[in-house]
C-alpha cells in the first residue's frame, strides 16, 4: 500500500513516538491484512532490519516472535537436521516439502509462488551448510519475493528478491539434487483466509453500494493517535472485510478487521481505531476508511494530517471509566456521563478546560459517541479522546451463536480460535461463571477489568475448579491456554438483564518476553497504576527493573530481582527491565490495557 493518497485537507497537531502492538484478529487473517501488519512491524524496535547483529542461532526465534505478534500463536519447533518443521495443530504444511532429487529450482520456485504473506519456509541449502534455516513471506509478487528473517552475522533482514537471482548466492542461496537434507517446506496459519482483496472501485451511482465515511483524526494522548470510520450498508450487501488504510511517501500502515453487517445497519467500525502508531515528527500523512463487499474496495473521504516538531507540548487527557461501554435499553434510567481528567505538559490541572460533545439516547438502540477534549493554554496544542456507548437489547448481543441456553443454565465455549468477552451490566448483581466441560488438562487465561478499565484480576494457565464472579460493571476476557475447548456456564435468566456475551478479537493476555542481553521498556500513559505480572520463569532466573518517573529521574532500583510479585507502574513512570540471570523473563499484562494506559517496547 505504499502509494501517495489524493486527500481533503485536515490539520492536526499530533506527536507520536509510540510503538504499535500490531496484533491480528485469529479468527481468519487475510493477505492484506497480514501484509500490512508485517510492514508495520518491521518498523517498531526489535523487528527493524539491521537489528540483533551477531545474535547467532536466532532464525527459529526471530520468526516464532513474529507469529505471535501477528497471529497470536507460536510456531512448531525445527526437526534437527531436517528442513522440516515440527507437526502443529496451528500450521499446516502447504503442497509438498522438497528434498533430494526433487530440490529443483523449477519446484523451489513453484512452491515459494503458491506462498502469501505470513506464510513460513524452513530450508536447508548451500548458504546453511549443515544447518536448516527459518523464515518468513512478507510479501510475494509476480516479479519476485521479499523474505523476511533473522541471521546473525547481519541481524534481521527484510529483502525483496526477483524470481530470477532468488536461488543464487545473491538470494536465499542454492540447492543441490544431490544431497539428501537439501530441501523446503512451506507452512500456513491453519486460520488464514488467503482471499485476494479486489482493488476495483464500485460503479458510480449504484444504490445498493455502502458508503464509507472516514472520523475525523483523534489525539487520545501526547504520544498516540486515533482512527476509525463509518459504513452504511442499506443495500445489505455482504461485507466480508473493512478496516483503515495510514499512508505517507515513505511509511504504511494499516489494519483489517473481520465484520458481517446485516441491511440497513449503521455503526461505527469497531476496533479499527490505532492508539499506538509511531509517527514521524514534521511530516503529512494520509488515511481513510475501507470496506470489501462482493469483492470490491469501497473507500471513505481522504483525510491528511500533519505532525509538529518534536519538541511540541501536547497536553494529556484521559477517560475516567472505560472508553467502551455496553448498556441495555432502559427507558427509565438516564445515561450519566463518567468524565475525564486533562493534564498540561508541566502536570498542572487543566481538567476545568475540557469541552465535551456527544449525547446518549438510552432509549434507542446504536453507537454513540462521547468526545472530550482539551487545548493548552501554554502550548496552544490538543488533545482528546473518546468514549464509545452502546445501548443494545440483549438479543442483539447474546446472539444464539455464543450462547447455548439448556434448561436452567446458559453456556459458553472458549476454544483456540474463539476468545470471549463477558461485561456484567446490572447495578448491583455479582454473577459467578463455573466450569463446564473441558478437556483434561485443559487451561485458560483470564483478565477482570473493572468499569473504569484497570485491571483487577489476571490469571494465567488456570485450571482451577471454581470459576470466578464479575461484580456489577465488571468485565471478563477468557482465552483458551491449553487444550481445544472449555466451557462456562451461569443462570439463564442472566442473559436477559444482567450478562453481556461478546466474542473478544483479542487474547485476554499479552505475553512480553525480554532475552539475555535485550531490555525491554514499559510505558503507563494512563492516570491509573498499571501492574506488570509474571508469566512462565526459568528456575533461578532473575531480572533487573530500574522506574523513571515523568521527568526521567530514577525513583525505583531492583537487582538480581527474582520475586513471584511482579511490580506496578505508576501513572507518567516507566519501567526498563532485562535479564539479570537465565535466558529469558516473561512478564503478562491484559490485553485490553495496551489499547488504552500501557505501552511496551
């Protein structure tokens, strides 16, 4: 997508230095949206070509470190001395390996030609010697291939080679029909829809087509930047894709959501906005929204925003509550706004400033949106951000799909490829959700959010036998860890005024794992403590943890730290860990808050 956009104009001023947590809805990737994730990744700290010189041996890493961070899942592990990849549940391997007498180049060449973006080859030829090599497609053409991989002499590499120099010494290398470990396979995401997107436009004038309309630009934050748009379906065509395209001369970015909208529906196009996109200081960018229906590309109004220097002073303004809330039809309650907090670039108070725009109907059904903002009356610049309500009738979110009611009991399934969200919508009732069936051995992970989006409770590869219980306001993201399937039930009676059940796009927990010889840096943008816990640990491995509050001055210090405990960031503090002794550390926090307080590079 690296094309130069005609756009409206529409100035902003916005700083951004945050790195985006590129993440991939697991229910069914695309080539587009795949493609697009890699190249914004290759661009953050960590995945930047020329980084991890000298780290030797690190191929299988490199690659198994991009797979979770685009599809949520790890990678099977390399048979040694093989070209062969390790058998999955998650990767499938696509057409048939080549070894032997069969490594032609003609069927080299053929497989990598049937690749997509995301797809993985493990080989082994004249550039690995003795040694099997793990990569991964970022982008296939019909003039070549770009390769995107790990290698210790020159660190990560992102190279586009033609089809015609690809099995060269200037390529990948060559292969030899005569020795019996030379050899490629390719392997697939089983959960990948590999559907070409047409990039046709739609006929001017016809009616059924829907319309797309890109939001205006948003600064939540000084260092993040939020997106979106509207689609209006009253044809009731199929849509089988949208999302929104961020393009300059030299950096893309985009993203891609799976959404089914029914006929005559509006609504805003729910988790297509980015709070974490590393911008670039003086320079115009372009985005707007996109939707596929019937294989065709509807796009929004083009909108272009500038960013100031680098050295601006944005003021910070937060929610108080949680910046999506879900709420049932109630005629007789008035909906009450939360409220938000604004702070200027010195820390003074300016919450008094702060305008708000938006209504909520809570007797009709929809999306609504509430906007706060704020200007500094040091710097002239602004932020804002925005809360998103929705008032639904509980058939139009406990749809049967998710919910299986059986006499007494309402149930819910959790699987590999379906995450689930519950909120706890009534004024003063806990609901308890106990266990169901599930496979032996079978795990989850579990996140409780309270109403104004900390985090209050956060469990990993849990098995117990009790369930838990969300209090009023209360919301639950629950991921499957091990095994294929657990189930979860609750009153029936729930559904109809008190349990809202949602599929969740997202893991309950992100996994951050910082190496030997690597740091790795935490960031609270929120006005709430965030707290960092730990996920698996080596025996007798340790970390060292320095805190930097909001003006760089070191208020915390923990050496050869080995505590089960983790440690909590304070609002405006960040924290800068690495390995003290072992191989790795492992730290997990919810999903949800790098979407709104934390940010992790």
């Amino acid at each position: 997508m690296r094309k130069k956009l005609v756009a409206i104009l529409l100035t902003l001023t916005v700083v951004c230095a945050l790195i985006p947590l590129v993440q991939v809805n697991a229910q069914a990737a695309t080539t587009q949206e795949v493609a697009a994730r890699l190249a914004a990744l290759s661009g953050t700290s960590g995945y930047r070509p020329g980084e991890l010189k000298g780290d030797t041996g690190g191929c299988w890493r490199f690659v198994n470190k991009v797979s979770k961070n685009i599809f949520k899942v790890a990678i099977p592990g390399g048979t040694s001395g093989k070209y062969k990849l390790n058998s999955s549940k998650n990767w499938t391997i696509i057409d048939k390996s080549y070894h032997g007498s069969t490594a032609t180049n003609a069927n080299i060449i053929g497989l990598l030609k049937s690749a997509y973006p995301g797809d993985i080859i493990q080989y082994q030829g004249s550039a690995q010697g003795s040694s099997q090599h793990t990569a991964m497609i970022a982008n296939v053409t019909d003039s070549g291939i770009t390769i995107y991989d790990q290698a210790g002499s020159r660190g990560i590499g992102w190279k586009e080679h033609k089809w015609s120099d690809l099995l060269t010494k200037n390529g990948i290398g060559t292969f030899s029909t005569s020795i019996s470990n030379n050899g490629m396979s390719l392997y697939r995401y089983k959960n990948y829809s590999t559907t070409k997107i047409s990039t046709s436009n739609p006929t001017p004038g016809t009616a059924t087509a829907p319309t797309v309309t890109t939001n205006a630009i948003s600064s939540p934050a000084p260092l993040s930047v939020s997106l979106g748009g509207i689609i209006s379906n009253p044809g009731g065509m199929k849509i089988t894709a949208c999302g929104v395209s961020l393009n300059t001369s030299d950096y893309s970015y985009g993203d891609v959501g799976k959404d089914q909208i029914s006929s005559n529906q509006t609504r805003t196009l729910l988790n297509m906005k980015y709070d974490r996109i590393e911008l670039k200081p003086d320079t115009e960018y372009y985005y707007f929204a996109w939707v596929e229906a019937d294989g065709k590309i509807y796009t929004g109004n083009r909108v272009n925003f500038k960013t100031t220097s680098s050295s601006a002073k944005l003021p910070t303004i937060s929610l108080i509550g949680s910046s999506q809330i879900i709420l049932y039809l109630d005629s007789g309650t008035p909906y009450t706004e939360q409220g938000a907090r604004a702070y200027d670039h010195d820390g003074t108070n300016i919450s008094s400033l702060i305008k708000l725009a938006g209504v909520v109907n809570r007797n009709e059904p929809g999306s609504y949106q509430i906007t706060y903002s704020v200007t500094s009356p040091s710097s002239g610049l602004s932020a804002s951000v925005t809360r998103e309500v929705q008032i639904v009738s509980p058939t139009s979110v406990n749809t049967s799909s998710l919910v299986k009611v059986d006499g007494v009991f309402a149930y819910i399934t959790v699987t590999q490829s379906r995450n689930m969200e519950l909120i706890n919508v009534s004024a003063a009732t806990n609901v308890t959700l106990s266990h169901g069936d599930h496979d032996e051995n079978s795990s989850y992970d579990l996140v409780i959010y309270d109403s104004d989006g900390q985090q209050s409770k956060i469990q990993r590869d849990f098995h117990d036998w009790y369930g838990f219980t969300l209090e009023p306001g209360q919301r639950a993201v629950i991921s499957l860890a091990k095994g294929d399937i657990r189930e979860f039930y609750f009153g029936a009676e729930l559904l109809d005024n008190s349990i809202v059940v949602k599929e969740s796009p997202e893991r309950a927990i992100y996994y951050a794992t910082v190496h030997a010889g690597q740091t790795m840096t935490f960031t609270n943008n929120s006005l709430f403590n965030v707290p960092i816990n730990h996920g698996s640990i080596e025996d007798n491995s340790s970390y060292n943890l320095v805190i930097y509050n909001g003006k760089g001055e070191q208020v915390s210090v923990r050496r050869n730290y080995n505590d089960w405990y983790g440690f909590t960031i304070e609002p405006g503090h960040r924290a800068v860990v690495s390995v003290a002794s072992g191989s790795s550390r492992e730290f997990i926090v919810g999903t949800a808050l790098l979407n709104t307080m934390l940010t992790i590079s």
